[in-house]
C-alpha cells in the first residue's frame, strides 16, 4: 500500500514564506509525476503545481514567480515552497500523483489529510 504525507503548514504572516513537504512511503519504488493541490474553505479544490519525472516544472498563474516546485528522488518526496504568501493562499494543500511499486506497477496515489496553511496577520 501506498501513501502520502503532507506536512510544513501553519500560520505565517502575508509576506512570510512556508515549505511544504509530501514524503511517499510504502511498497515504491520511485515517485513519478507528481502535483500539489489546494482546498479554501468554501472552495473546489484546485491545481497548483506539478512535476514530471524529468523534473518539468508547471504553475497556475495565481502562484508563478512565487511558489517552487522541486523533488527528491531519493527521499521519494516532493517539497512546495511558497515565497510571498498571500491571504488568499489560505486552505489545506494536498499532494497527488503516480507512482512506481516495487511490483513495477504505475498506481494513481490516493489523497493524503493535507496540511493547512494560513496566512493571516
């Protein structure tokens, strides 16, 4: 079985900045594309960022020259840092994407519990 764990979220003020990581675990063997998601109270969740294997980047408009995506192969995890945040960056932020097992199978991950990020003065 396989999982993600976010975790990095909390109270920063606007402006402030946060690094978010998403660590897989179980029978993998590699993590392949991989994207970040967000949850605002009141609000569908939404794309954020994603990585592919060949570490191509893509951003939605609302988080460029702001957000980073990055992977550490070796960790089987991903990280988001978020530079400049903004009140409306409020929600909880999920990671998703596909996955090697060590059966060498490509399986679609399930949602993880998120992690909250706030960003309020």
């Amino acid at each position: 079985q396989v999982q993600l764990v976010e975790s990095g979220g909390g109270l920063v003020q606007p402006g402030g900045s946060l690094r978010l990581s998403c660590a897989a675990s179980g029978s993998i063997s590699s993590i392949n594309n991989m994207s970040w998601y967000r949850q605002a109270p009141g609000k569908e969740r939404e794309l954020v960022a994603s990585i592919t294997s060949g570490d191509i980047t893509n951003y939605v408009d609302f988080v460029k020259g702001r957000f980073t995506i990055t992977r550490d192969n070796a960790k089987n995890t991903v990280y988001l840092q978020m530079n400049s945040l903004k009140p409306e960056d409020t929600a909880v932020y999920f990671c998703r994407g596909v996955i090697k097992t060590m059966s060498s199978s490509y399986v679609m991950s399930n949602w993880g519990k998120g992690t909250l990020v706030t960003v309020s003065s």
